[in-house]
C-alpha cells in the first residue's frame, strides 16, 4: 500500500524532493452543469458517505458569528449541492472534501469543501480558491506502509 499526502508548499518545500509535486487535478468548472445531471459525493463524519446534484454556482452564504453579537461571515460564490434522497449534509460534515463523479473516466475529482447547510441545499466553498489562496500542489511519496 502507498499513501498520497497533500500538503502546502510554503511549509514543507523546504523539507521534501521538489521533482515529487505536482498540480492538483481539481473538477473542470466549464464541464460542470447546474441542472441535476452533475452528480457529487462526500463522506462526512456524520452522514457518511452520501450524493447529491450540482445545482447552484454563485450560491451566496450568510453563517451568524457566535462570538460577536450580530456579525455574519458573508462567502460569496460558493456552489450548492441539493439533496438526492437523502440529506447530503448534516451538523458534524463540515470540512468534508466534495467530488463531482466524472462519468467519463468514472474518477472523483475535486470540488471544494462543505461547510454549512440551508435547507435542503450544501454550501461548497471552491477547492480552486483555497488551492490558488494557499499555494497548494500534491506530493505523492511511495512509503510502504505495515501492513502486519
């Protein structure tokens, strides 16, 4: 067995094989469509493994800070991913990395990350902005693990 590690450049370039980086393969947003046929997953801690549909791409998010007496984070450009049967997100699933199923190679590709609920629709933020804002590649190293 061999692990796949993402990491942040800023930090760690310093300490491992530069030539092991490459660019993160993220979901290609002019292939995406907003009308039910795109279909997501997500394994949260909570609700598990669970899928939804692609519905929204400019879904803008109030969350109500606790800690200052009526301020809000406003996240602006978000996607919404609406439930397909089941609820895709719950209390608990926040953080949870977001796939889109690509029918063509029948691979999970990058999204972004969930991170709040509204009704029946899940705000993901863009992996692209957090990748592009913090630098971010892959490193993969072959590192045989114990399996005994």
């Amino acid at each position: 067995m061999y692990i796949s590690i993402f990491i942040l450049n800023t930090y760690f370039n310093a300490f491992l094989d530069p030539s092991n980086h490459f660019e993160l393969q993220m979901a290609e947003e002019e292939e995406l469509t907003f009308d039910g046929t795109t279909y997501v997953e997500k394994t949260g801690r909570t609700t598990g493994k669970t899928i939804g549909k692609l519905f929204c791409e400019n879904f803008v998010v109030s969350v109500q800070n606790k800690f200052c007496n009526g301020n809000f984070y406003i996240f602006n450009d978000c996607y919404a991913i609406i439930d397909d049967g089941t609820d895709f997100f719950m209390l608990g699933d926040s953080g949870s990395g977001v796939f889109v199923l690509d029918k063509k190679t029948n691979s999970l590709n990058p999204l972004g990350i969930a991170f709040a609920r509204y009704n029946s629709h899940t705000a993901v933020c863009r992996i692209k902005k957090i990748v592009d804002a913090f630098n971010c590649s892959m490193y993969h190293e072959d590192e045989p693990m114990d399996v005994s």
